[in-house]
C-alpha cells in the first residue's frame, strides 16, 4: 500500500465519522481486512494455533464468523494478552444462528505482526471431530499526515533501546526487586505474599505413562488493595517414584492473560517481572496448568502457588 493509494482512498471515503487527530492534522484510512483460521479438531481433543496478523498496518477486528462440522468450544486470546472470555465457550450459538458472526462490543486492535492465539475443544462438546472456521473480520488502519500525505510510521517501526532481545534499559525498576521508586504519588506498598489452595490431582494404579492432568488454582481478590505482583513460586509434588512436568497460564479475571500461552514452570518459578502486575483490588489470580506425570504410581500429585508482591494503598483511604 502506497502513499498515493490511501490518498485517493482517503478522498473517495466519507468524512463523515473519520478519525482525525488535531492539531497533528492525521487522518485515518480504514481499509476492509478479514483474517480466515481453520483447524480440525479430533474427537474429544483440545488444541491451540495462531493467526498472523500480516501486513504493514495495525489491524482493528470488528467482528468473528464461524462455522462448524459439530458442536465445539472455542477461545480467542488477543494479541494484547487478554482473552475474549474468562471461560471457553461454546461456538453453537455464532456457528449455527442468524448470520454466523459475532459482532463485538467493543473493537479490538491488533498490531501488525503480531498474533492470535485460538483454542478449539470437542471434549466438553459431543466428543465427535470437527472442522472449525473462523473469520477475524474488521480493517486495516492506516495514518496518514495531512500536512505531507505520508504514510504515518508505525510504532512497531520506531527505534528501541534494547540491552537484550526481551529487555528495554530504558525501562523504570528494570533491575530492581520489590523495592523501588516507583510508588504513585498518593499511594503506599507494603511487602505482601498470597498464598493458594493446595490443588490435589489422584494418580491410580496402572495409569497411562505419561498421566495428563489439567485445573486451575485460584487466589481470591481482596477489595481493600491493588496488589504489585513481582515473583512466583511453584510447589509442585507427586507419588513417590514420580516425575511431574508443569505448564501454566497465569491470568486474572479481568480477561488480561501474562503469557500468550502456557509455559513450563521453570521458567517462572521466583524469576522477577521485568515490570510489576498490577491486580486491581476485586480481581482474582488465577493460575491454568497443564500438567504430565512421568512413571506414574498411586498416589497424588498437588499444586500450590505463591505470588510474592506489594500491597499498594490510597493514603486517604488506608
């Protein structure tokens, strides 16, 4: 797409209604853009993939179309980390009502090169195969300056000062643990843990090798504070004899998600954030694991996690 072309399709478009950012003078081209997914799902199977979002220009999805072979459960993660649900739903009432789509409340961007991430599930449904499609529909958002007519440059284009692949140094309380200057203004922290409940999983006699076993550990909200998380801690056990391997998703209920997907436990187990999370008081944590019990034997496998973080107050209402 060139600077030419979104001129003429900025003046062929109307104006009425048109994103324009004064006194930048920037004026906005959306241009109709749909992204296809389709997977097949075997009976009473789960499975995640992703959709690329290509191309040069962010991408604001509007709407979801779906189709279906046979009743499936579904989950769309956005590329911003939160989920389109807190729950897996069933796709049923979009695949097989009115026109197919969902329409969404609110849009949502998503960045170029960027992706979604997409699980589809036959076990909750009638356990049978399935082929799933889904449609992302919505458009590509181009930003133009009045003043010249170029193409504004995206923001994943800028220059970054980077120490390492995954760190920025210019990055407040990046090397810092629990301790730093970053306090709002009005505010106060207190070192705090939050401990879960101990999640218990049986293991029978001539089980299959490796076991699967999945569930979610929650740790309740409070509403008298946000809480700072900054480290994890993983107590996992099993049956004598046993090797336990452990995936997880951590989340809270407001719908964000920290990782795209669930990651070995390893490699969050006491590392810190590289910034705070903040959990807004009345928000529960909650921890997706995935677990696989090598050379299983009777007995139990149980989880229990620690966060470690600041309580942070409002003066005027501690």
């Amino acid at each position: 797409m060139t600077s030419d072309q979104l001129q003429q399709a900025a003046a062929i478009q109307n104006k009425c209604g048109r994103r324009v950012l004064p006194p930048a003078g920037l004026e906005f081209v959306d241009l109709a853009k749909s992204y296809l997914y389709q997977v097949y799902t075997p009976g009473s199977s789960q499975i995640s993939g992703y959709r690329d979002i290509t191309g040069d220009a962010p991408f604001i999805c509007r709407a979801i179309s779906a189709i279906q072979d046979i009743e499936t459960f579904y989950r769309v993660q956005w590329p911003n980390g939160r989920y389109l649900s807190n729950t897996i739903m069933n796709l049923t009432p979009v695949a097989w009502a009115g026109s197919f789509r969902r329409p969404l409340t609110r849009e949502v961007l998503c960045d170029a090169g960027s992706r979604v991430l997409i699980t589809t599930n036959t076990i909750l449904g009638a356990g049978a195969a399935s082929n799933v499609a889904l449609l992302f529909e919505g458009v590509s958002r181009y930003a133009i300056d009045k003043a010249t007519g170029k193409i504004r440059a995206l923001t994943s284009a800028e220059a970054r000062y980077c120490n390492n692949p995954n760190m920025n140094i210019l990055a407040p309380e990046m090397d810092l643990d629990l301790h730093g200057s970053g306090v709002p203004a009005g505010y106060r922290q207190v070192e705090f843990r939050r401990v879960s409940q101990v999640l218990t999983f049986p293991v029978g006699v001539g089980a299959p090798n490796p076991y699967p076993l999945s569930g979610t550990v929650i740790i309740p909200s409070s509403s008298a504070y946000d809480y700072q998380l900054r480290r994890m801690e993983f107590e996992i056990a099993g049956p004598a004899g046993s090797t336990v391997t452990a995936l997880v998703n951590p989340r809270d209920s407001s719908g964000f998600s920290l990782c795209s997907d669930f990651v070995p436990t390893n490699l969050l187990q006491n590392s810190p954030l590289p910034k705070f999370w903040c959990i807004a008081n009345g928000t529960d944590i909650i921890f997706d694991f995935n677990l696989s019990v090598a050379n299983p034997s009777a007995g139990n496998v149980t989880v229990q996690v620690i966060t470690v973080g600041m309580k942070q107050f409002n003066r005027r209402a501690a």
